[in-house]
C-alpha cells in the first residue's frame, strides 16, 4: 500500500488491485495453487511422449535408421519438433479452466493496472503491467512444460523402454 501512494505521489497510476481472480491465476492464494493444470500437462506429456523413442529399438526400426542417409538425426528432429508443437497444445488446454473458471467469477477489470497494485508484486516496476505479468508467468511455465518434455525424451532414449520412461 505505501508502495502504491508513493507512486501516486510521483504522478504515476497506480492502484490497489484486490483481486482474487488474479491471485488464483498467479497462484498466490491458500485455496488453490497451479498444481491442478501442472498434474495435467505432466501427466499428459508423460503418457503422449514414454515411447517415442523406445519404440525405435522395440519395433526393430533403430538399426534400419542409422542405415539410411539421413538417419536418425532427420527422424529424431522431427520428433523433438512434434513433441515441442503437442507440449504446448496440451499446455494451453490445462490452462482453459483455470482462466474460464476466472472470467466466470471474477472478469479481468485491471488487465492494464500496473502488476506492483497486486499487493504479493509490490516490489515490481510499476511499466509492467499485470497482463504482461500473466503472460510472463505463463511463459515460464511453458518453458517447464517444454523442459519436462526433454526429460521424458531423453529418459527414452537412454533407456530404450516405455515402462522405465514412464
């Protein structure tokens, strides 16, 4: 709150946003943490991407990809860039009911208020306003979903078997 009056006292716009919509979206409530969406996409790109690779080596293809002229790197790329596309497909339908469950109950009324009038960012610059805080905080978690992927995929490659993947 002095943070948001020395602001104003500066000229500068700047409110107190309490909002519980955007600290459900943010995470920052007792009630309810991302974990939900985060469970999904785990789960979902767990069991969409365990045997991608291990089926290479169980189907018998692996030796007749190392043969060939392009080879397994050509495939392998192909791959990585499938599952980069499906990571965050699956990513962005997780996120549809925590931000429809948003809308309904509360709106977005201060999408453009700066992301320090949220009482848990006051220590934010007061340029950065709450909508691209959201889009940063989605985007880093994108990122985590994608690095998850990499894991996945790289545990099926080292270890050439769905069910240790998995």
């Amino acid at each position: 709150m002095e943070r948001i009056l020395q602001m104003k006292d500066e000229g500068k716009e700047a409110h107190f946003v309490y909002e519980p919509g955007y600290c459900y979206l943010f995470g920052l409530n007792a009630q309810h943490s991302k974990a939900g969406a985060a469970a999904l996409v785990v789960a979902g790109i767990i069991l969409c991407f365990s045997n991608i690779f291990p089926i290479e080596t169980s189907s018998g293809m692996l030796p007749i990809l190392n043969v060939s002229k392009k080879g397994r790197t050509a495939s392998a790329g192909c791959k990585l860039a499938i599952c980069t596309c499906i990571t965050v497909i699956i990513f962005f339908i997780a996120q549809i009911p925590d931000y429809r469950y948003v809308l309904k109950n509360y709106g977005f009324p201060d999408l453009n208020a700066p992301l320090c009038s949220i009482e848990a960012f006051v220590g934010w610059n007061d340029t950065v306003s709450i909508l691209e805080g959201l889009i940063l905080f989605e985007i880093l978690r994108l990122v985590a979903a994608i690095c998850v992927t990499a894991i996945v995929l790289l545990l099926g490659v080292w270890t050439k078997n769905q069910l240790i993947t998995l």
